[in-house]
C-alpha cells in the first residue's frame, strides 16, 4: 500500500474524561503573559476618566523579552497570580453560571477554554495523522438514540461543564474530518492552522459587519482585500465593488440582481411586472445555485435557459448566440449570461471571451461564476484559463474553496461602482445615520442583502498575510500537479474509464471504476444499471470503513461516476494512491 | 460614580512581543492528554485496514482518573513526551507552511495555536474588566495608514508567525469590544463563553450544512432545535420545518419566498408574470429587511405597504385592513403580513392574534418578525407579549440577539412542512444524490437558498445544553428588569424627555437627553434642530473616550433619540448608571 501513514497506534483520548492532565504548576497563559510584560506608555485619558478611572491607552515599544521581564516588578497584574494560575478543576460541580461574567468567574473561564483548546488541539493534531479515519459513520437513528451516552436532547435544567466537555468531544468524534488528508468530498477540504486561529479571533471579536462603528478593522480589511481580488481580475486600479456574503450561491444570486438594476432599475420599486421577461443563460453543467436565483429573484425557472456544453463540459458560444436570438424573437430580452470558470463536477472553464463578445454584441450582463475556479487566477500557470474574466461585469470567487481558507468565504466582485448599493440601499436610521463623526461610506452594510453580517474577512486576509500571494499560487499549484498524477495514473489503467477524455482543466478528475464483473461487458442497458450502482456501493462501504470520502453523481444521461477533486493541502500523491487502491478493494468483488 | 470597576490599573500585554511566556516546564496540552488516557475497546476493523493500518474506534469509558493514570503505563501515546511539551518558540523564523500539515508540523502547530489563545484568553479576561475601554476609536484614514505599525496590505511574500500573531493582537486593539459590560450599541451584545467554545469547536470542524453524509451532528442539532423552538412558539409537536440562516434579514426573505409559493407555486417556474400584482404588509416600524426581501424577490419596494404603528411603535390593525381592502379594490392580491415581534427600535410587540383574524378573514399568510424580540417565548413572564405567535404561518428567531448566542445565529421556523424544499427545491445531482446508503430525508440543503451553509448551529445547541431553557429565561428576565431600571430612573429625571410614554415591552428604552442650554427652550425649530444634533455629538465623544457605546436615530417626525437597548449579560444596574453619567457628563455643555 502506497500510504505514508506511520505505524504506530494512536489512542484517542477517553471522551468522558474532564481531568486529564496530571497537575501541572506552571500551566498557565494569562499568569505567563502578565509577567512578560506590561508598562504605561502613551497614556491618553479623557477628563472624567482621568478623575474616576483608569484606561489606558498602550502603545506598542518593540522591546526585548528582557526588558519587559525588567519591567514586570514596577507593572505586574495585581490579580496574575492569585487567578491565573492552571489548577486542576472538577468541572462536574462548575456550570455556565460560573463563567465569565460571573464575579470572580475568571479562573473558571480560563480552565474551561483550555480544556475545549485540549480537545480541540488534539482533534487539529489527529485529523493529520493518517492512522486516524476520516469518520466514524454512524446512521441518523443510531446517532439519535444514543451513541453510547451521546445524548442531543435539550432540557430545562443545565449541564455540568463536565458533561459540556463531554458533548464538545463526542460531537467531534461523530462527526466528519474534513481537514483529513483523505477526505476529497468537496470542493472546500483542509484545515488550515492560520484560517483556524483567524476563526478563532473572529468568534472572540463577535462583531457584526454592516458598519464601521463596530467593526471598524475588519471592514478595512475587507475594502483592502476585495480591491487586491479586483486587481488580480484585471480591472484598472482593482476598482469597483464587491462583498463578502454567506457563500457562492448568495454571490451568484447578488450578480443576477445587480444585473437587474443595471438595465432595469425600476423593478427594485415596481416589481418585475415593470420590465419584459428577462432570460438568464448559463450552462447545463453550471451550478445550480443561478436557478435557484431566477426563482427567488422572480425570474422563474423556465426562464434560466440551460446551454449546451461540448463533452469537456464547456459551453458551446453557438449554442449561446442561438438561443439569445430565438429569445429575442419571442420579444424575451436576454439579460445575463453566467460563464462558469470550473464547473462543480466536470471542473471546466466556459470560454469567457467568446462569452464576452456575444455579450457586447446583444448589451448584457456577463457574469463569472468563479467560486471554484476563480482562484486559479492566484496562479501565473493556470490563470490563462480564465482569460477574459477582465471583461466580466461581476465576479464570484469563493477563497473558501480552492484557497482553503475556512468555511465560509465568498466574495462578489462587481465591476461598476455603485450598483451594489443602489441595487440594495433601504438607508435604515437606526443604522447607517449618516451624522456621524467618521466617513460614512466605509458603512458597507447597505449593499448587502443581510442586515447583520458575518465576519468572513478576518481568516482570509491572515492567510493572505502568512502565506502571501505566493503561497496560494504554489498551493494551487500542487493540487492541480496532484490531480495531472491521479489523471495519468488511472487513464489508462485497467477497471477505470474516464468520463472525458484529455487532462482536466481543474482539479476535478471524473472517472468511472469498472469492477471485475462488468469488465468486457458489452455496452448494454444491463451495464448501465449494474455500473450506476458501483460508485454509490463503493463510496458506502469508504463512509463504513471511515477510510477515504470521495464524492460521486450522475449527469445527463452518464450513470454515476466518481468525481475527484483536490483541494485539501494536506494531500499527497501517496493519498491518491490510497484512494486508487481503496476503491479497488471495496469494489472488486461487485 | 455608581460603577463596580475596580481600581487597579491592569496593563495590556505588550502587542509587539511573540515570547511573553516564561519557560514552562509543564506547559503542554496535548502532553498532558496523552499521559491521561487512552485504551483500547471496542476495536472494529474493516478487513483490509486490519492488514495495513491500525484503525482504532474507541468507545468510552467511565473510568476514575485514577483507572485511567493506571493505563497510562499500557497505552501511551508513542510521540508524547517528544512532540507535545510546551517550549519557547521563537515565531520570527517560523512561516505558515511550517504549520501542519508541513512534515514535524505539530510542535509548531500547537504552539502556534496556544500562543493564539493566549490573545484570546487574554481578550476574553479584559472585555470584562470595566477597567478597559469599549474601543480604541480611529478614524478609516488613520487606520489605513498604518496605526503605530499596523499595517493591513497583503502582500506576495508571507510574514512570519511573529508578525501573525502581532497582526491578531492589534486587530484585537483596534477593534470593538462587543462583550463589554457597557457596550449596548446594537440588538447582540456579550461575549457568552459557552457560546464562544462552541464556535471555536465549529471552526475546527470546519465542514457544510448542506448534507448529513458530512455533517451528521450538526445536522441531528439542527433539526432538534428547531424542533424544539417550533414547540415553544406553540405548534402541536413542534411539527413543521425550519432552518438556520444567515441572519433575521435573510430569515425574512425566507417567508416571503415560501408566502409566495404557498399561494402561487408557478412562480418559481414562471416568474412574478404568473402572479397577479401581489401586495406585502408591514408597520413603519418594521425592520427594513422586509423591504429588502420585497425588492429583490421581485414584487417591488412598491409593493411593500407600510402600516401605521400607534404611538408605541405597535401597529395598528385597523389600518391594516383598510389597507387590504384598497389593495383588494385596486386588483391586487394581498398576500402576506409581517407582524413585528420587538421592533428594532422602540421594541414594540405589534397585536399578533388581531392581526392573524385579518390573515385568516383574507387568507393572507402570516409572519411574525421575532429576529429581536422572539427569545421572549423562552420567558413565562415576557412570552404574553407574543401571544397569537402559534397562529403564525413562519416566525423570525435570532438566538444571536436577545440569547446571547454569538453570531451569527438566526432561525426561520415555517408551520407548514414541505414548503420550504418545495420552494427551493433544485435536486443537484452531485450533492443530493437518492441513492446514498442513509436516510437522504436528513440531506437539509435543498431547503436553502444557500448551496454551502455555515455551521450556526452547534455554539446554540451548547449554550442551551449549559444553561438549560431556564438559563435563557433568567438571562432574558434580568435584562427586561435592567431595561425597567434605566426607565424608571430616567423617565422624570431632569434632562430627559422619553420617546414614548410607558413602560417598554421589550429592553428598548428610547429617549432625548435634552442639555441645559436646551431646557425650558420652547417647542420650536430651532429647538429641534438643536437636539437633533445632541445625541450624535455625545455618541461621537463616548466613541473618541471609549467608555460605553449607545445607538441613536430620528425617527418618522422624531429628531435624533438614544435608543438604549439591553442584551449583554455583563451588564449590571451600575453599568446602566453610568450611562446615564456618562451622558450627562459628555452633553452638559452642548
């Protein structure tokens, strides 16, 4: 077995217990903290506070661990040692009501969130390590009857912090590694450290994206990061407009909206009634997030026309040109055109320019649904394959995909500058006043169609930092090496046919496995039926195992068949092979 | 002053410093596990993993920990003692792809990682030390250029650990926090820990609502806890359907999208041109997301008729029916009323059963927008004031508000089963494939106008199972009496004027703090031009001090007013007391 998994037998923790560590004197965070550091240095105080209180404002002086150790006799926490301490703590007699804000809840708070970083910090080390499964698979009435104490119910009465702990590991343990170097289900796999603790930060911060006031760093944060994402797209100066929403669905859906106040802004007041029937065009291999817009947004299904797509799965220009002219024929006007760059199974690339020019030639919206693909454009080798996407009118880009960042991150770009805002703009008082002491227009949350939003930014623009552009690019590049290894390996390997032929575009590697009895089998309606069933046994018996997850699905009239993806930086070619060999022992006698 | 805040002075960490620790012999986590624990039982091996691999499930058990320091001996982990100790790192020479999954990644991971809680930890402690200031206020033009070295530009290159972990200090600096006890700004407020464990736990995660096959807990919490709200807004059973968004504004999209297909399926295949005009009501008092959903959903700001709210913000329900009736006259379709759980400013409970007969007598769906005040269904001596709610046809919850629970966290609870999939509904091959070896009905993703869905749910789940329902009840019970508090103390106090008359259903408590100068000043315009301009005069000063952080808007007619608004569980009476002082303080010589 070509596995780099090492030999040795890693036991979990024991998920009932709550006092593991033995006593340990010195462990402790803030306690260590308050006696590294601490000094007043330039103290700006407001008069009354001067009087009554005493804030501080503290710089930053960059100097040596030396000297704060200096400093810490003249500034040292009146309460570090008394309430910072790690002490071994029975959480069987502690509750919520004795956490923080509870008085004198801070010694409890801290050994309470060390022991959830434990489990949390030994799930990140074992979702590494290869001798760990990627689930333990469980059946929905198995999980609701109990798994071994397991128990959801909520009641009146509360839980033990001990009983909390408890629950924090068995929710983990039941659950589904996606960071595990052999889960490949989806196009968002990995844990990357970096996202984690800006996840982390971002929960502590608990703040709410829609104005400056609250979330004044983030918000530039965001600004300054949608503007590198514009840059990297090819529009002028990286200007234009964009947020983040709550994944590429909703991103998708906020370009068919835009579209619609661009050239038809009256139906923002009158409703649809007030514009002819707008079509929507978009692939039939595109996702199907743009149906569910033309149906929210009152556009109606039937009038998101499906175009052809050739056997790679890219759209056919001619198919498109057609059917804008017989639309416009029946007095439809086409409105939007979305090009996928790297479609969810096939992972293929829409030829964005010839899109763009139909575009210009019939005045539409033209949209890149790049929420897989669209981090290509981080890589100097592979961004050719969006050429064009400098003439789109709006961008979806989901970092938490193929960039790892974690879920979720997806941003709209939008070329023109205002439309967002126009398209969505209510101007609510009691939130976007506009007398306020700062710049008002870093207020972003009226281009939203949210009213409280996440903040998604935080991870991103710190993996941006850790990892700089380069980073990506080399990330982006491995998994696109190990999908060309996968893709060699199996394409003319005996039991394995592939769904198209010729290297994939993206990551995306779509194959069928032949198992043994189906081999020489002529190409009848019986193979169809028996091979339809091969992936979904196969992928039933990896979830049991809790080996490897590997997603699987038919389109048109093709019977399932694998789809492979790589986007989880954690894997390598000895996981392909892992994969390769898994399938074949779980199908061979099928 | 009437505050608790101690009067020691407590000194930030210097946020320059990577190293502030003092060497910790004993410092370690994940050691300190390993040493606690681990056996084997319950071994279930699929065949092939029993040749090449050590899988192991455990169960576990209820040893003491004495039990488990006895089997420490048999079954300790291999890389222990090596890998796990807590060391002084130095993070200057340290990059992201140090980090796992990087070869003899895991010191540096966990190291990384504790280094992280150390900020957080840190955080944590200080948002509840009155002795801190609410924020650091800068303005967007300092802040982009570089707060003494804080520097937000991604760049090719990566930085190093060190610099990461700068960057999570100053964002923390710059930033609001929102868990202080004298933070009252917006409807979310706190920092609850439970809530936080919860997040860090999903961030860890790391996985997608959208299928059980990857997130079987998360999908079992879910369905249970909406279960469970349904039983508490009064439906038999708790029957009916449900799902967690990403915030109040798309929750009430929601309800109109499933209104509209209730009554007029063809739409989601037609579009709005299948439909008769069809005519949204709400008060004036409304939050502005339903709006919001009438304009991008396609029926048109027009369209959205805005009801009359008596003087305490309740709307009135006669007006309502007329309002019906002309729409009616005119050939429009009236077909969905939002009644108003807690308005977002004068949190007003619009007449729930008055308005649910008109629904009835016109066969209107009924919404009922508790995103505020909904949580008051968890209290017996608040949930009168929802009284009707379970005649409702879809309810609004957001247990990130009035809960506590962190962002985001907001629930759109529908009576009727089947409607939201029917909805939305677009059978994605690739995801909700029919032929998986569980129970697919658990597959919730085709609900959603979401394709991926962020994990809200577990943090809600948790907090629920530490505080039990009753934990909720008290907390929303101690903040009404909070709220009752400031009115009694302000509403004849000299200087205040009150923006309705009585006591406030829900924790808004709306006011003018009227200045000297402007005392005895008779009603006029310049008056009112006047104290217009007080409150964001005093809100601008509060945010450059950094002491405590209070809402305020005009209002229809109503010059600019505080709106003060109680959440927080920190927040004592002494907090409200300074408020007030604060504002006298801050506007005495306005």
């Amino acid at each position: 077995m070509a596995t780099s998994a090492p030999s040795s037998s890693s036991g979990d923790p024991d998920p009932s217990s709550t006092n593991l560590r033995p006593p340990l004197s010195a462990y402790d965070s803030w306690c260590g903290v308050a006696h590294g550091c601490t000094r007043k240095l330039g103290l700006k105080i407001c008069g009354f506070l001067q009087k009554n209180n005493n804030y501080e404002e503290k710089s930053r002086i960059g100097g040596s661990l030396k000297d704060r150790q200096t400093s810490k006799t003249l500034f040292s926490w009146e309460n570090s040692d008394s309430q910072l301490r790690r002490t071994e703590t029975d959480f069987s007699n502690l509750f919520a009501r004795d956490l923080l804000p509870a008085k004198n809840g801070e010694e409890q708070t801290i050994q309470f969130l060390l022991e959830v970083v434990d489990i949390l910090t030994n799930y990140v080390h074992k979702t590494f390590d290869r001798t760990t499964k990627v689930l333990d698979f469980h059946h929905p009435h198995q999980l609701l009857e109990g798994m071994e104490g397991f128990n959801l119910d909520l009641s009146d009465q509360p839980e033990s912090l001990e009983q909390i702990l408890v629950d924090c590991r068995d929710t983990l343990k039941y659950g589904v590694r996606t960071g595990h170097p052999r889960f490949f289900n989806q196009l968002s796999s990995g844990l990357d450290i970096i996202g984690l603790a800006g996840e982390w930060l971002t929960s502590t911060a608990n703040t709410n994206m829609f104005t400056y006031e609250i979330a004044p760093v983030f918000v530039l944060m965001e600004q300054l990061t949608l503007r590198k994402m514009r840059e990297i797209v090819g529009w002028p100066g990286g200007e234009g407009d964009g947020i983040f929403s709550p994944g590429g669905a909703i991103s998708n859906m906020y370009s068919v909206m835009v579209a619609r106040y661009k050239y038809f802004p009256e139906v923002k007041t009158k409703g649809m009634s007030a514009a002819p029937k707008l079509i929507l065009f978009t692939s039939e291999h595109s996702h199907y997030s743009i149906k569910k817009a033309g149906a929210a947004l009152g556009f109606g299904v039937e009038n998101v026309i499906l175009l052809k797509s050739d056997e790679r799965g890219r759209v056919i220009p001619a198919d498109l040109e057609a059917k804008i002219i017989a639309a416009k024929q029946k007095g439809h006007v086409p409105l939007f055109v979305n090009a996928t760059a790297g479609t969810t199974v096939y992972g293929a690339f829409d030829p964005i320019n010839e899109i763009a020019d139909l575009c210009e030639k019939y005045n539409m919206w033209l949209h890149v649904d790049g929420a897989w693909g669209g981090s290509l454009l981080m890589s100097r080798k592979h961004r050719h394959k969006l050429s064009g996407v400098e003439r789109a009118n709006s961008v979806t880009w989901n970092p938490h995909k193929m960039m790892g960042v974690p879920l979720q991150c997806s941003a709209i770009l939008v070329r023109e500058k205002g439309l967002l805002e126009g398209c969505n703009q209510m101007c609510a008082g009691y939130l976007f006043q506009q007398d306020k002491q700062y710049d008002v227009s870093y207020d972003t949350g009226d281009k939203a169609i949210q009213c409280g939003r996440h903040v998604d930014i935080f991870k991103f623009w710190l993996m941006w930092r850790a990892k700089g552009t380069i980073g990506f690019e080399q990330h982006i590049n491995k998994c696109l090496e190990l999908a060309e290894y996968l893709y060699n390996k199996i394409k003319d390997r005996e039991g394995y046919e592939m769904v198209f032929q010729g290297e994939p575009q993206h990551t995306n590697v779509c194959f069928w496995y032949i198992p043994p009895s189906l081999r020489g089998m002529p190409d009848c309606e019986e193979r169809h039926e028996r091979l339809h069933k091969v992936a979904p046994k196969i992928k039933a018996l990896m979830m049991e195992c809790g080996t490897t997850m590997v997603g699987y699905q038919p389109q048109a009239d093709k019977v399932n068949f694998f789809r492979m993806v790589v986007s989880n930086p954690a894997a390598t070619k000895s996981d392909i092979d892992f994969l390769i060999e898994e399938i074949e022992r779980l199908g061979q006698d099928l």
